[in-house]
C-alpha cells in the first residue's frame, strides 16, 4: 500500500499500474508494477475534457512528487490537462526489479507503460534530470503522439573534450559510489540541499520517503553508473541515438533552466539550443537543479501550452491585439525594410572616398593626447584583414562572440569583423560588476571570448565560457596560463597576408536583416542584467533613427563618453573619439578630459550620462583657456540613461553655448524613443507651472518619439497594475509606457517570460515605465512600473514628489518609496543632502517638514522621511535609484531596525 500523505499532494492521483514489460532485462511475460500520480480520473470527475496529456518523468533521486505543481494546475477548467506523473522502475514507489536497467532499457519501459495506459496524443513530454533523456527518447520513437517537448536542466550529451561535472565524477568513483549511493542516503540529500531556497522540512521528507533503507536505493545507484562518461560507456550509443535524433524533432519545445546548477550548467542548454533552435528558452537566475522546486514552473508551462497545445494551436492568445481608442493598430512589427543596409554599410566608401586617410576611431590617453588612432582606409582594411583570421579560426553565422574590451580601436574593429561575419556579438561591460557582468557572460555561453588581459583572467578564474582570444599579442608563459589560442593582432595579420582567405569578404548581399546580430545587456538596475538580442535590421534601424533624430551623418566629429555610441559613430560615418576615463564609472569624466577628446578632433558632437555631466560642471576650474575654446564650439550634446535635471543643463550650456543640449529618453531594449531639448524642457516646465497645458507637469518631460516611433500607455489600475491591450494617447492618463519601432529589440535572450510580457500587445514594446502626454503631445516620465506606490485609496507615481523635493536647498537627491503590503502603502521619501549627512537614519524635523511639504504640493503625502549619505544607484549609469532596495532598507528602518547602508 503507497502511502499518500505527501504535502501537495492529492491521494487521488496515487495509483498503481501492472504493466506487461517487453525490456531484454526481464524475462519474457515480466509483469512490472509502476507507481504514478495521475490526475486523469479527477478531471473526469469533475466534467473535464483534457486538451491532452502531459507525461512527466522525473531524473535521479526524485520521483513523481516533483510534478505536484503540474498535477494540480492541470485541474483547472480555464486549460484542463491531464498530468501523468511517472515514477520510474526501481525509483520512488514503482517496483524494485533487481535488475541493472540502462537507457535504452528506461526508454523502452517507458513505452511499455504508455501502451498499457492507452495514452493517445496530444502528448506533451516533460522532463528533468536524466528524465530529459529518457522523455525525448520517448519522444522520438512516438512522434505521432507528440505535440511538445518541455526540459528542465537536463543533457543529452556529454562533449569529449571535457569531463562530467565534479558530483557526479564523485559519485562514480569506485570508493565512494556504493556508499554514496546506495548505502548512505547521502546523494539524496546532497541533491536536495541544491533546492533555493532549501526545501522546506516536510517536502524534503516526502522526497526521502521512497528510498528509506539501502534496499530500496539501488535504483539510485543504478541510474549514476549508467552515466555515459565517455564513448566506451554501454549507454553512449543511446545516448547519442536521442541527441542525434533532436536535431530533427519538428515539435515545439520549451526549456526551463536553473543556471545555478553544479551539474547541468549552461553549457548544456548550449548544446540543447544547439539541437533544438527554434525552442523557447527561459533562465530563472538564482535557481538550480531543483527547478520545479526554485521556481514556479506550472504557470509557465500551462502559458506555453496556451500558445503552443492542440484545439488552440497557433493561437498566441497571450498577446493581445492592440487598440487605440477601440480602433485596431496595424502590427508593422514583422515587415522587412527593402532598402536596408548592414551596419557597416558605408565604410568600404569613407574608406575610397576624397577623407579616407582622415582619421575614423582615435582614443584618449590620460595626458589628452590621441593615444591610437584609425584612418577610414586604416579601419576598413583592418576590419577585412580581422575578419578573415576570425573566420580561419571558426567564427561564423551564429557564432557568439563576447566582447571583452574597452570602448575604442580595437573593440571597433572587433566588433564590426565579427558582424561582417555574421557572428552574433555579445556585449556585457564591466559596468555591471563583477557579479553582473559574470552572471551575464555565462548566461549567454559565447563560443569565443575576446579579451583584454584583465577580462581574460576573469573568465579563467570564474570559468566563463569561449575559446579565448586576448587583444594583443602574449608571452607564451602568459598565453598557457590563461588559456588563450590566439590574439586579434595574430588574426589580423593572417587576414593581411592572405592565410585566411583574401578576398572572401562577405558580399552585403548574403546578410539577413532578420538573422541575429547582437546581444547587449541592460544595466541590471532593476534586477539581473537581461541580454537583449537585436537583428541586423534593428541596428541598421537604429543607425538611422539617430541619423534622422538628431542629423548625426558622415562628416560629423563625435566624443563617445557612453559605449553604445561611440561604436554606433562609424556606421554614422561620424569620426569616432574615446575620452580617457573609466567607461565602468561614467562619474570619472573630467571636464579636462572632455575638452582634450572635443580639441582631438575638433568634434561637434559629445555624448555623455547625467553622472558624466556632472563631475564635468564640478572640475570644470580646472579647465585651461584652449579646453574651454574647444568646447564652446560643440554644435549638439546628447546625455541619456536616466533623467538630466534642467538646472544641470543649464550650467553645461554655460560650457558649451553653441551647442543644443538634448536628452533622449530610451532604454536598452529601444534607443532612442524620445528627444527634448533644453529649450523644450524649459517651456515644458513653464507650461507645468502656469498650468496651461492639460497634463503638463507630475514627471519628466522627455519630449515626443523619435523619427519611426510610435507612444502609447495603457492605463494603470487601482493595484497599480497595467493591463489590457487598450492604448491611450489622450492627455493626463497614466500608464505604463509602450513604443512601436523598427529598431525595438527582437527578443529577450533565454527568457521566454520576460519576453511574453514585454511583447503582450503585438507590434508593441512594453518598457516597464509609467507616464502621461500632455495636450501637446509630450511625454512625462513619472518612474517605473515597479516603483509604483499603492497607498490607501490611490496610486503614486515617483518622480514627481522627487522633482518637487529636489527643488529644495539642502537637497541633491530625492528617492520615493513604498512601505508596507500593496494597497496599503506608506510613502516615504529618502533624501541625499548637501553636503551630505555622515550616517543614515531619520531625518531632522525641520528637513522632515520641508520635505512633507515640498511633496504635498505635488499631490503626494510622505509618511516618513529618512536620509542617507548616497542614493544605491546602478553601476553602469551611477545614475538610476535602486528604490526596491530603498523600500527593503527603509521598512528595516521603520520597524526599529538598524539603519545600516541601503
């Protein structure tokens, strides 16, 4: 009798099956008992017609318990599923058969079983662990069932070149593996303490039960010598059957992965997308191995199935059909633009034309002197030269190539070769730390990774992934230590002398506009850093809203001060300068250092953050007569990445008097969206303050979309929430911010969910922003959807309590934040002063009641009022509030807590 008092679990899905076995192990007419969790009689009961089935089964310790979640919310009516929960012979409740079953032998039982349930399709195959395995095994030899296919952290194949992963090497070893695991019941509770969060005490008995007493753990044992370690292994041909099958499964397929995992990391969803490209993938950072027990992985599930399940096939019912005003907008989102051109689209001609020996890309060394600098005949040639030794040496359409080198010559010539080629390149600064930007690089499992020497010791230390190419040329010594095969200098001078193939230059015509061509990484200011891929198309796109925004074309001179653009400055045929700073620290941006790159060049465009502009007004005493020359002949500064305050502007503008000072609004995933220009922003605020204009005021004004852009919000609702599919443009509503673009990203790398909901109205780009237009068609930025403050009876919106306080003497920056459960919020505002205060805590009365009052008058009623010596801001911009981690900080704060830093 199987007991059924397991917590989650409904004892009327527990049965037992007799099931005739055809395995080569068991003798002929073997009978095997399965044990399995089946929620097929209770939605007949309860008047249910499954859509279909899915068959989960489990890896090596767990058992059908891990599919508790799926049993349960397949009952529901609004997307009845039958869930059949596996336990495997010789694991969990099923029969102990003694006997040694091997892949082929599981995947055959398997089959077994399904014959005796009668199950017919749509089936839809989930696994986890070696039950990935043995699920697409199943999979491949039922193709008529199969309808899906869902993995979670799972293989399918074990490289050559490298050994399995250090726990399980362990647990096969000879002195350890029968004590490990069978003996002992250590491997199951080593495998259980890999759950994060640990396991709470009664799930974590309900995994144990099933294998009380060495006798009833041979299964376990068992399932690790049957690891595939290398091509001699009894199951390696098995296990090569299924991998090899893969590549031809036509089913579509969803990957949910743990990145945490010490056993199946992301070099197996490597090989897994590799095999299955057109599956969906999603990476929950901060999972492991027990996904099913990190994370919730039904509601994913049963929303993939919406799109992807039989009777509703083709039916993308998680998007919604976007409206304005009742009227359906036309999706322009998939048409092709017929006259596009690849990135690199003119530099063959700058490089032939009456300038090329002028100079493309310089850099600035710390004495303001051009420390490396490129012709555009220089530029093009070495481009040519670099692509043809990266293509000797592998990369090619497809190839993740991550960039690892400071804004400048070589990182231009890198990074438009490896375009040329097709190669997707992978961008991750060390502005997002140390923690971020590895998170990042592993995440996206490049192929190559190429280097500064800093970086390369980083991936040798932290394990990231790529055969590694260093920038320059190595000592030998230096060379074996970090791993590196070869340098860009070495690749370059094969392309010259024609080693790698002369004369093969990818023809423009052979570059697909749909096909990928970029990963770039958010900041990471509102959570994990998320990669954001981009076709050629998009960037092409994006060159040329820039170009028609902001009049930026060949011929301009531009100081790059941010990383995106000085690598966008080429394609614009802008000629290209790096001022020397610290590119991971925009605040390192002296005034000094700005007038040398402007003089270098005699350039007419600067681009550079908030955080930038900044420390340029505090030294710029230390200007010399000729670096305040130079920069009063700027003809237009561009600053984005967070919020440029009026007054800033107004004192860059005593610098630079010639030049029109704009703030673009954008984000990663679409930049630009918006332009404004301090005379704009000036009048917009004067029509706030006379109230003339409806919806002036209570944010940002970020001005009106770029060239090819369209705005909309949709509507927030009382929980603060933003939903539906109704856009508005009208004046005075609040909403989360959407944009329509030809250069909006293509999709969120390996993260299916966030996708989903970015993309929930077709066509649209979901920014996670709220704000309003006003009558003249502006937009006011009023913070982040997920600032958003649910107090008693209304909604606040950040920004413009912060605006209000920072108009206040003594106040540098204002920070609002919500305490306490939704609905119920208290508002409390977190003020840096100036100068600033020595510790946190409580602000002093009379701060405290200025600041109440300066909120009040922007409609807003703070309940509290704390200070701090510094805004937790993010790394790259050193400009946006972490104001989730303020809220966490302020409720410890409040509730008597030390007040510690934020």
């Amino acid at each position: 009798m199987v007991a059924t008092n397991w917590p989650g679990v409904d004892p009327e899905w527990s049965r037992t099956i007799r099931v005739l076995s055809t395995s080569e192990v068991d003798a002929p007419g073997s009978v095997r008992r399965w044990h399995v969790l089946d929620n097929g009689a209770q939605l007949a009961r309860r008047g249910l017609t499954p859509l279909g089935t899915l068959l989960c089964v489990h890896g090596n310790p767990t058992w059908s318990y891990l599919w508790r979640t799926l049993l349960s919310a397949g009952g529901d009516a609004a997307h009845p599923w039958r869930v059949v929960a596996v336990d495997q012979l010789d694991m969990g409740y099923s029969e102990r058969t003694g006997t040694f079953r091997r892949l082929a032998d599981r995947i055959n039982d398997l089959g077994d079983l399904t014959d005796a349930l009668g199950l017919e399709g749509p089936v839809v195959t989930v696994g986890h662990d070696w039950g990935g395995v043995i699920s697409t095994g199943w999979a491949l030899e039922h193709p008529q069932l199969v309808r899906g296919v869902v993995l979670t952290n799972t293989a399918v194949h074990q490289p050559s070149d490298s050994p399995i992963p250090s726990a399980l090497r362990l647990a096969l070893h000879p002195a350890v593996h029968r004590w490990g695991t069978t003996t002992s019941d250590a491997f199951l509770r080593v495998t259980h303490s890999l759950a994060t969060p640990p396991l709470p005490a009664d799930v974590g008995r309900a995994f144990m039960a099933p294998y009380r007493g060495a006798g009833r753990r041979a299964g376990v044992g068992n399932f690790v010598a049957d690891i595939p370690a290398d091509a001699g292994h009894p199951s390696f041909p098995a296990l090569t059957r299924v991998a090899e099958g893969l590549r031809g499964l036509k089913a579509p397929v969803l990957m949910l992965w743990g990145p945490k995992d010490p056993i199946f990391s992301d070099r197996y969803l490597k090989d897994l997308i590799g095999r299955l490209p057109h599956a969906d993938v999603h990476r929950f950072e901060g999972a492991g191995h027990l996904l099913p027990e990190d994370r919730d992985i039904a509601t994913p599930v049963f929303d993939w199935l919406a799109v992807h399940g039989p009777v509703i096939s083709g039916d993308d019912s998680h998007v919604a059909v976007a409206t304005v005003g009742g009227e359906p907008v036309k999706d322009v989102s998939g048409e092709k633009d017929p006259a596009f051109r690849p990135l690199w689209d003119s530099l063959r001609e700058l490089a032939a034309g009456p300038g090329k020996h002028d100079i493309a890309v310089a850099e600035m060394s710390p004495d303001g002197s051009v420390s490396r600098a490129l012709s555009w005949q220089q530029l093009d040639r070495n481009i040519r030269d670099l692509a043809d030794g990266l293509r000797e040496v592998g990369v090619g359409s497809g190839s993740r190539v991550s960039l690892m080198v400071p804004p400048g010559t070589e990182l231009t010539v890198a990074l438009y070769a490896c375009l040329k080629l097709g190669a997707v390149v992978v961008v991750a600064d060390a502005g997002l730390g140390t923690k971020g930007m590895s998170r990042a690089v592993k995440g996206a499992t490049a192929d190559f990774l190429i280097g500064i020497d800093k970086a390369l010791a980083a991936a040798s230390v932290l394990g990231w992934p790529g055969r590694r190419i260093s920038v320059q040329d190595l000592p030998a010594t230096r060379r074996r230590i970090l791993g590196v095969e070869t340098s860009l200098a070495a690749l370059g001078r094969r392309g010259a002398t024609g080693d790698a193939g002369r004369g093969s230059e990818v023809p423009r015509t052979s570059v697909d506009p749909a096909a990928p061509a970029a990963v770039l990484f958010t900041s990471g200011s509102t959570g994990p850093a998320k990669g954001v891929l981009y076709t050629h198309g998009q960037l092409a796109a994006m060159r040329d809203t820039v170009a028609a925004t902001f009049g930026i074309r060949a011929g301009a001179r531009l100081v790059a001060g941010f990383a995106p653009f000085a690598l966008l400055g080429p394609a614009l045929g802008a000629v290209s300068v790096t001022p020397a700073m610290d590119v991971t620290a925009p605040r390192t941006l002296t005034a000094r250092a700005l007038a040398d790159a402007v003089a270098a060049i005699d350039a007419t465009v600067v681009f550079a953050s908030p955080a930038a502009l900044r420390n340029v007004i505090t030294t710029r005493d230390d200007l010399s007569g000729t670096g305040r020359i130079a920069l009063q002949n700027i003809e237009l500064l561009l600053s984005a990445g967070a919020p440029v305050p009026e007054r800033l502007l107004a004192q860059v503008q005593q610098l630079m008097p010639q030049a029109s000072l704009h703030t673009p609004y954008g984000m990663t995933e679409a930049l630009p969206v918006t332009d404004i220009s301090l005379e704009e922003i000036q009048a917009a605020e004067a029509d706030a303050a006379a109230g003339t204009v409806i919806g002036a005021g209570n944010g940002v004004c970020v001005g009106k979309p770029v060239h090819g852009a369209d705005l909309a919000v949709v509507p927030l609702a009382a929980d603060g929430t933003a939903t539906g599919s109704n856009l508005v443009t009208e004046a005075g509503v609040t909403g989360e911010i959407l944009v329509s673009a030809p250069h909006v990203k293509e999709a969120y790398d390996r993260l299916w969910l966030t996708q989903r909901e970015s993309a929930g109205v077709t066509g649209w780009h979901r920014t996670g922003d709220v704000g309003h237009f006003d009558a003249a068609g502006r937009l006011w930025v009023e913070g982040r959807l997920a600032h958003v403050v649910t107090a008693p009876g209304t909604v606040v919106t950040p920004v413009g309590a912060e605006q209000s306080i920072e108009r206040l003497d003594g106040v540098r920056v204002a920070a609002i934040a919500g305490v306490g459960p939704s609905g119920t919020q208290a508002v409390v505002a977190v003020v840096e002063t100036a100068p600033p205060v020595p510790k946190a805590g409580p602000a002093g009365p009379q701060l405290a009641g200025r600041v109440r009052r300066a909120a009040s008058e922007a409609g807003v009623d703070v309940s509290a009022v704390l200070v701090v010596p510094a805004q937790p801001t993010d790394i790259r911009h050193n400009a946006k509030i972490d104001r989730t981690r303020l809220a966490r900080w302020a409720s410890r704060v409040l509730a008597g807590g030390r007040p510690g830093k934020p």
